[in-house]
C-alpha cells in the first residue's frame, strides 16, 4: 500500500496557471520563411504549367471554338483541327494497356507479398521496382523491333474469330486469304496498348504490393484461424483491405499511360479519323501528336498543340486526383486494432 | 482417452494448492501402437504429384490436339491451349481427394503463380532483348570514346559513337538536381514542418502532378523559356523541362521519408531547448538521410530516362556540345530516338547498344540507392554509428572543456 499525502489546503498559496509564451527565435523565423518559401515557389511552378499552357493555347481555342472537342482533323493551318479522333486514340491505347495491365499487375503483387519465399521478397520488390525506372524507350524498341513482327498473327487470329465485335475488326484485311499482308495488323492501338502495358505494370504493381503488404496481420490470422485457405485468406482479407489502393494505383497507371510519348510515337501510324477498331493499323495519341508537330512553323499550329497538350494535361489532372482521393479514402493504410 | 494431463483443483486457494494438487500419470496401454507425429508441412508429395501429372497430361492432350485432331499450328496457341488443360486437369486431380474451398485455393495459387511468372518473364526479356541486340555495337570501344560527327548511316560500328549524349545527359542531370535538392528537400521538409491547410493544397497538388506526362512538361519550358523569354533551344532549357517532371517525384518521395522520422526524436531535441531549425538541420534530416538520398536517386532515374521534355527543348546534335547556355545538346535516350527513327541497319544496332548504355546508368543510379537507402530512418549502418559515436565524444569533449575554462566549481560532471 502506498499512502498519498495531501498537504492541508489552509495555508496554500492559489494555483496560477503558469503563462505560456512560444517564443520564436530570429533563426527558426528565418527556417519557416524559406521552407514556405520553397511551398509557395513549387505551387507556382506547378500552377504556371497549367497557366502558361492555357495561355498559349487561347489563340487555337478562340478560332475554334467548341468545334475543337469535335472535328477529327489536323490541319490547323487551314483552321480545320480539333481533338475528336486523337482524344480517342490515346483513350483506347490507354484503355488497352490497363486491361492488359491490371491483372498481371495484381497477380505479380499478390505473388510477391503472399507466396514467394521469404528470401526472394526482397529481390522481387527490387525488380518490379527497377522496371518502373526503366526508361520508355527501352520498350519502345521492344516494340517496334520485336513485338511488331511476332504478335500479327495474334491480331490476325482475333480478328478472324472475333471480329464480329465492332471493335475487333479489321477493315481491308480478308481472313480466308493466307497471303494477305500482315501489314494491316501493324502500327495499332492493341500493339501500342500492349508496350505500354508492360510501361505501366511495374508502377501499378509497386503501389499494390505496398497496399496488399499492409494488410493487418491479425485480420489475416483471424482469417486463418476461422479455417480459410490462403486464397480465402486473399479474398476476403487482402482484397478487400487493398480495394481503393488497387483501384488509386490502377488509375495512376492509367495517368501515366495516357502521356506516354515516344513508346507510343515510334509505334503508330499517325491517322486523323476516330479509328475504333484496335487491331488495324493507324491511331494517334495527344503526345505523340505534340512530338511530331512541336516543329510547326506558324505560331497558331503551335498554338493548336498546346491547346491539345491542354486536354491532355486536363484528362490526366482529373485522373490523378480521383486517384489520390480514392486511395485517401479507402481503408488501405489504416491501423488495425488486432 | 483418459485425461493425462495435470489436473488442478481451481477452487483450492493458492496457499494450499501445492499441497493438495495430484498428477495423473497415465500409462500407455500395451496393445496402442506409438503415437505419431503429425506433419505440419505446408508441402505434401501428393500436390507435385498432381501438379506435374496435371502438366504431362495437359502436354500429351495438347501435342494430340495439334498435330492430329484439329489445324491449329501457332506456337502461341499451342502454351495458351496447353495452358488452360493444365488448368482444368489440375482442378480435376485436386477435386478428387481435396473440397471445394481448397481446390479453388489451388486454382488461384496457380493461375496467380502463372500470371506473376509471365510478367516477370516479360519484363525480364524486354530489357534482355536491348542488351542482347546492342551486344554487338557495345563490344566496340568507340561507343564511349567518340560522337557522331564525322559517322553516316553506311559507316561500320567501328566508328562513330555516343559520347556526345553520354556528356549531354550527364550535363542535364547535373544542372536539374542542382535545381531539384534544395527546392525539393525544402518543400519535404515544409509539408512536414509546417502542417497547416496551405502544405496540404501543396502536398495535394504535388501528387497530382507526379504523374505530369513528360511531354507536358516538355512544352511548358517550350512556352515560357523559348517562346516567352527568347532563349535558344539548349542544354539548359532541357534540364529545366527534366527538373519540373522530376521535382514532384523527389518531393513526394522526400515527403514519405520524412514522415517515417520519429517523433519522439524530434520531441527529445525540442526538450533539450533546441529551436525547430537546429532540431530539423540537426535531427530529421541526418535522420532521414538514407532515405532522402534514395528519393533523389529514383527520381534521378526517372529524369533521366525521358525522351520528350528533351525533344521539344534542346535540338538534335551529332558533335559534342558541353555548353548549356548555346546550342542543341543531346541526351541518350533521345539519341536512341533519333537512332531508331533511322532504318539503317548500323543505326539500329547502336539504338540498342545506347539503350544499353542508358540502362547500365540507370541500373548504377538504382543500385547506389539501394545500398544507401536500404535503412530505415535511424538504422544506421556499422561506419555512420562509429562516426556518430565519435561526434558525440568529441561533443562530450568540448562542453566538459566548456565548462571547466568557464567554472571549474561545476566541471564534475558524472561522465557517463
């Protein structure tokens, strides 16, 4: 037992709170002036971008008006331009490269934070890793070396059997002749769509294996103990732990795979028209567009590009900040009580 | 069975527990053979045995498929085919000796296996695939040696190299991390030091712009360094377009790593008197500099990896320019570009063998971050403790002289 001894309160002097003063050193002053300094120099870098794209793109948009969401050509010397078709075609390649993506992202990120031998982890990480960091044009050349000539076939079979959905036909191309022309099959969204897949699997499957990695480990053996295999375990635990960080990661993927440029440039044939049939030669993507015209010699074609790098910069903002805010939101990162 | 185990009366009170508590040993009976020991193992012969029988029969149905019942031939159509067989006869097998939940637990060990396997390999083959076709042209010493001034498409390898973008992209990468450290570490240090609803506008849009798509940047420095202010295209207005792209990824990453900083260092600097910036300078940041130093090296390799920004802000050269101010200046991966745009053959070889080039650097770039950030914050390696131990005695040194050179009443410090 220990006793507490209370002093008699008669002869006590009143309880004052004691004054708090935070005094701020000349130094610190100093400290806090630059560190928000470099906030506000890095916000006005990054709103100039926005600003400064917005305002060379003026001239284009004023002689265009609303005609520029609609019209699918590119002459803007003769004032006929717009981003119709080329809006299109980045969306289908990006689109092409997330379903491709997706999967082989998850299941490498299941891979490495679920089944592969606690040795290895740390070289898989690693790995995935160093691919993210490796640069586009590598698989550019992939691409356009490699993969172009051995994956027609590929096409040819897909749109032989599947080409009754719309957007699996080939026009100009006649499935029952052996000898016809593989070339039809070349420069496509699905060719563009598949390197830049392997681009962006890396970066969506870094952020998974973090998110999947954080799942509580007592909800996991909770899973375990209530008698559920190791995929019952992924399903009901991993999963749906790691929901808004697959769906945030998947849509950054989708950020970065809409401004891919030079694996894509080297790629496609460059075409005009809304062309939705992904298997055919000839598409065409903002960035692409802007680095094979950025020579342009009169100020309103260039003029013309920043107003496309505009959309572009635009679809790809909204991209990433419904990203950031579904990965915010979600569970994935929250503590666990267990 | 009988209950062999200790038996104690709960009810009893501790004093007399002892006392009281009785062991029932129980005999084996004769006739019961030796208990066994269960297998915990996670791996039974059975699973190969049905994995490996489920592969040689999707195999052989796969070979009878192709070459005698239907006119398929494609290579590709052959794994997928085989693929799906092995599938189904695996869930087969299982399901025969196993129930439901696990035979689908297999079935998703496997396909997640598969999936993890071919996208690895991929990765894996794309990058060996640059290597392998740029073997040849990298085999020759004048690759590193020489420019491509005095080299045509028709020329041998043996002449004409890629030094001129080798010094243009070190020269880039040089000058944009001298822009990015101090503004990016800054700004890290600012989302963490200073919380308040403006560092998380920042922070906010900081993260949305770590995915600018590199040629957006490209075009801003387009606008505003070339067409706005006048300058030439050149060497420096590149390294601006590369260090917008990368700023954002050094500041998210810095950003993270000084988060992971522990608090309570922070709070034992503020409680021996020390002001924010002595606890930042002296603190947080030697804290974290492992990781710092990995944030700037990832988003080095970024940098240095793009094409674009390059393109649209410095021309296309084939002599060496080591001058940023004044005339076109080119980096490797634009220099691969340019390459690959070429259908020569000669050129084509030396776009893989300088793809080559450019992923070796990465791959030096990435190899220092590991080794330097491989520690978390306050994990310091064997050198960095005995250096700090011998900061700390030195430190010891000076306040006992301190404080013996000003009252020497007071110099009995206890010195542990």
């Amino acid at each position: 037992m220990t006793a507490t001894f209370v002093p008699p309160a008669a002869d006590e002097v009143q309880d004052v709170p004691r004054k708090v003063t935070e005094k701020v050193g000349a130094s610190d002053r100093f400290f806090r002036g630059i560190a928000r300094g470099s906030g506000i120099t890095v916000l006005a870098i990054m709103s100039f971008v926005g600003i400064f794209l917005a305002a060379r793109a003026t001239e284009a948009l004023k002689s265009s008006g609303f005609s520029f969401l609609t019209t699918q050509a590119w002459e803007p010397d003769g004032g006929n331009f717009g981003i119709a078709a080329i809006i299109v075609g980045t969306v289908l390649i990006a689109l092409v490269a997330i379903v491709i993506a997706i999967p082989l992202a998850t299941a490498v990120a299941l891979y490495i934070s679920e089944y592969a031998p606690r040795q290895l982890k740390a070289t898989f990480i690693s790995l995935v890793d160093l691919m993210a960091a490796v640069p586009s044009i590598v698989y550019g050349l992939w691409g356009f070396f490699f993969l172009q000539g051995h994956v027609t076939g590929l096409a040819r079979w897909i749109a032989t059997y599947f080409g009754w959905i719309p957007f699996l036909s080939v026009e100009g191309a006649d499935p029952t002749d052996p000898l016809s022309p593989p070339t039809v099959y070349t420069s496509s969204s699905f060719i563009a769509g598949i390197v830049v897949a392997l681009m962006v699997a890396p970066i969506i499957c870094s952020i998974m294996r973090e998110v999947f990695s954080q799942a509580p480990a007592g909800e996991r053996e909770g899973a375990y103990a209530l008698g559920a295999t190791r995929w019952g375990m992924i399903r009901d635990v991993v999963l749906p732990f790691g929901k808004g960080g697959m769906i945030g990661g998947s849509m950054l993927g989708l950020g970065r795979a809409l401004g891919e440029t030079i694996a894509v440039y080297i790629i496609i044939s460059p075409v005009f028209v809304i062309q939705p049939r992904i298997l055919e030669g000839g598409t065409s993507s903002v960035s692409s567009l802007i680095a094979l015209r950025y020579g342009a010699s009169s100020n309103f074609a260039i003029s013309a590009l920043f107003a496309a790098g505009l959309a572009l910069f635009i679809m790809t903002l909204i991209v990433n900040f419904a990203a950031s805010t579904i990965v915010a939101r979600s569970r994935s990162g929250a503590e666990s009580d267990a | 069975m009988p209950d062999m185990s200790l038996t104690v009366d709960q009810t009893t009170p501790i004093a007399t527990q002892s006392l009281i508590a009785t062991t029932h040993v129980v005999l084996q009976e004769p006739d019961t053979p030796p208990e066994q020991r269960r297998s915990t193992a996670t791996f039974r012969l059975t699973d190969a045995y049905a994995l490996v029988g489920a592969f040689v029969a999707a195999l052989s149905m796969t070979v009878l498929l192709f070459t005698t019942i239907l006119p398929f031939d494609a290579p590709l159509g052959f794994v997928v085919v085989t693929f799906a067989l092995f599938v189904t006869t695996y869930a087969l097998l299982v399901s025969m000796d196993e129930s439901g939940p696990a035979v689908r637990d297999r079935v998703a060990a496997v396909v997640i296996h598969s999936l993890a396997f071919l996208m690895l390999l991929a990765l894996v083959f794309v990058i060996a695939y640059a290597f392998v076709r740029g073997a040849q042209a990298m085999r020759y010493i004048n690759l590193y040696t020489q420019d491509l001034s005095k080299t045509g498409p028709l020329d041998p390898l043996s002449s004409g190299g890629v030094l001129h973008a080798i010094i243009g992209t070190l020269i880039m990468i040089a000058i944009a991390l001298v822009i990015c450290i101090p503004v990016g570490i800054t700004c890290a240090v600012f989302l963490n030091e200073i919380p308040g609803r403006f560092s998380r506008f920042v922070r906010t849009i900081v993260e949305a712009m770590t995915a600018l798509p590199s040629i957006i940047a490209g075009l801003f420095i387009y606008a505003t360094f070339i067409l706005m202010l006048g300058f030439p295209k050149s060497g420096l207005a590149a390294a601006l377009a590369m260090s917008v792209m990368m700023l954002p990824i050094i500041i998210r990453s810095a950003d993270v790593v000084l988060r992971l900083v522990p608090g309570t260092l922070r709070e034992a600097s503020y409680a021996m008197g020390s002001g924010q910036w002595r606890t930042v300078w002296h603190v947080t940041l030697p804290t974290a500099r492992s990781g710092l130093a990995t944030a700037v090296i990832l988003g080095t390799a970024r940098g240095i990896g793009e094409t674009s920004p390059i393109l649209l802000t410095s021309g296309v050269t084939a002599a060496i320019n080591a001058n940023p101010l004044n005339g076109p200046m080119v980096s490797l991966p634009l220099q691969v570009f340019e390459f690959a745009k070429s259908s020569e053959s000669g050129f084509v070889l030396r776009a893989f063998a300088t793809a080559g080039v450019l992923m070796v650097l990465v791959l030096i770039l990435f190899v220092a971050a590991r080794i330097i950030g491989g520690r978390a914050p306050g994990n310091l390696s064997k050198r960095q403790a005995r250096r700090r131990t011998a900061e700390s005695a030195r430190d010891f040194a000076r306040m006992q002289s301190h404080t013996s050179a000003s009252s020497p009443a007071t110099s009995a410090i206890p010195s542990s």
